[in-house]
C-alpha cells in the first residue's frame, strides 16, 4: 500500500495536471470561438464563387479550349491526396479521424490500380501516415508557425498543386479534411479540388436569369482562367478555416473530459488518502493501549 507521503504527492500532482488541462480549455473556447466565426464568415464567399463557376463552367465544359483545371487531363489514373490535418495534439481523435479517412480513401484508389501522391499539411497527419505511406508522401507543410490562417497561406498550398498539376505528376486532386459541424462534432470529409467541374457542389444556388442570355467581356475562357486558381484558393481556405474551428472544437472537449477525469481521481485518491491515514491512526491508538494495558 501506498505511503501518505507518496498519496499527497499524487494528488498534489493530479491537481497540477487539472489546472493546465482547465487552463487550455479555456484557451481552446477563447480560439474557438474565433475560428468559428472565420469559418463561417468564408462560407458564404465559397458559394457565391461556386455559383459564379458553376455557371461559366456549363458554358465551358463542352469546348475544345476548356482550362485543363476545369475539365481535368480527360485521365483519373493518378490521384493527389492533400491531407489537412492539426500541428498539433491534444485534441481527442481529431487527427486520427481525418488520417483514417485519407487512409480509406488511398487504399480504395490503390484497389482501383490508381498512382496516389500525397501532400501533408500539419504535422499531425505526416507523422501517422509516413508509418505506411511513407514512400507516397511527396511534401510536407507545417503551418505551426502561422499565427492567423489567411488567403496568403492558401495561395502557397494552391500555387505548389498548380505547379504539380501543370508538370503532370496526378490527374485529380482530393482534399482530405474535417467539416466543422458544431463544438463536439466534426466530420472527417474527401472533396475534389480539380478537375473544377467536379469540385463545385450540385446543390450550389445558382442565380435566376430569367431566361435571359449574357454575354461575357471578356469571354468565358478569359474570365475562368482568372477565376480558377482564386477558386482552387477559395476552396482551400474554407477547409483549412473549417481545419481549425474543428482543431479548436476538438481540443476544447478533449480538455473538458481530462480536467473532469482529474477531478474524479482527486477525489478517489482524497478517499483512500483518508482511509489510509485513518488506518495508521487506528494502529497507532491500538500499540499504545496494547503498552498501557501490558504495564
């Protein structure tokens, strides 16, 4: 049995640990909070420029002149799997679910006899897929270092897909993310980044012309060749915002359930540290009675 001594010093320890885990909680509620506004103030602008794609791009997709980054290379035998995870732990199963999810989806392409190349962005996710996908992962991006996600930081990710698209190394690229649903639920997601055409959601709002035809200055293909990478920006942006009010979300619940645990192990051990010590007491009443009775 354990000491009174090396009890308190548990304790003493447990209640250490509570008050950082209480401490980050509330950091993660304070960044979370943020995040979700950022996430949900990009959403509408994610659609709108999906709108705007989807209706230049019905006009597009039949001719000869089409973007390859609208229409794809005419192949899907290779594949690109950008995968946006944490820097970070701490944050429950967060990572691993959206690593699971990138998993599920390599093995499905590999049984289709697809190439797939892997991008990292997080720490996170290259250090659990480089145990078996270590020979797939062609780059790596640790975000750690920005303070704020911004436009600047989705144009990087962007311009390094573009340039690996134009050099033909994959014929489709996929982001592998987390969807921010709510505080406690964030779902792990697989969306096309090009071919365009297969990126813009059939559900997206198109506007109502009225059956009135509009002519474009300039022309569509002009206007697309423009509007494309900003999209392929867009989208990447919305998901490394949605990324982080997840990271957060995740984080804040996981700190939650640790400093509760922490204070159900107090308690436990504030129980037994009582018993014990009430156990020593009694022996010690016992000897001395036991000495004056034997005199």
């Amino acid at each position: 049995m354990a000491s009174l001594k090396d009890l308190k010093n548990r304790i003493e320890s447990v209640k250490s640990t509570q008050k950082i885990t209480k401490a980050m909680q509330m950091v993660a509620a304070a960044k979370l909070r943020r995040a979700q506004e950022a996430a949900e103030a990009a959403r509408p602008y994610a659609q709108r420029m999906g709108a705007v794609m989807a209706n230049l791009s019905t006009a597009m997709s039949g001719t000869p002149g089409a973007s390859p980054l609208l229409v794809g290379t005419g192949k899907s035998d290779s594949y690109l799997l950008v995968v946006m995870t944490a820097d970070r732990g701490l944050c429950g199963g967060f990572n691993t679910n959206i690593v699971k999810k990138a998993r599920e989806r390599i093995n499905a392409l590999k049984a289709e006899g697809k190439d797939v190349n892997i991008i990292c962005v997080g720490k996170k996710g290259a250090d659990q897929l480089k145990r078996t996908f270590a020979s797939l992962i062609v780059d790596k991006m640790d975000l750690s270092a920005e303070k704020t996600i911004s436009g600047a930081t989705s144009a990087r990710i962007g311009d390094k897909i573009r340039h690996m698209f134009e050099n033909g190394e994959f014929d489709v690229c996929e982001l592998v993310s987390a969807e921010f649903v709510s505080v406690i639920s964030q779902k792990p997601r697989s969306k096309v980044l090009i071919p365009a055409i297969d990126a813009i959601d059939e559900g997206v709002e198109r506007p109502d012309l009225g059956g009135a035809v509009y002519d474009a200055e300039p022309d569509e293909e002009t206007i697309l060749n423009v509007l494309l990478p900003r999209y392929a920006d867009t989208v990447i942006l919305s998901a490394l915002l949605e990324n982080v009010a997840g990271e957060m979300g995740a984080k804040m619940a996981a700190m939650d359930n640790a400093t509760r645990n922490a204070g159900e192990l107090i308690d436990k051990l504030n129980l037994v540290y009582n018993r014990t010590r009430q156990a020593q007491i009694t022996t010690e009443l016992t000897e001395i009675i036991s000495g004056a009775e034997a005199l």
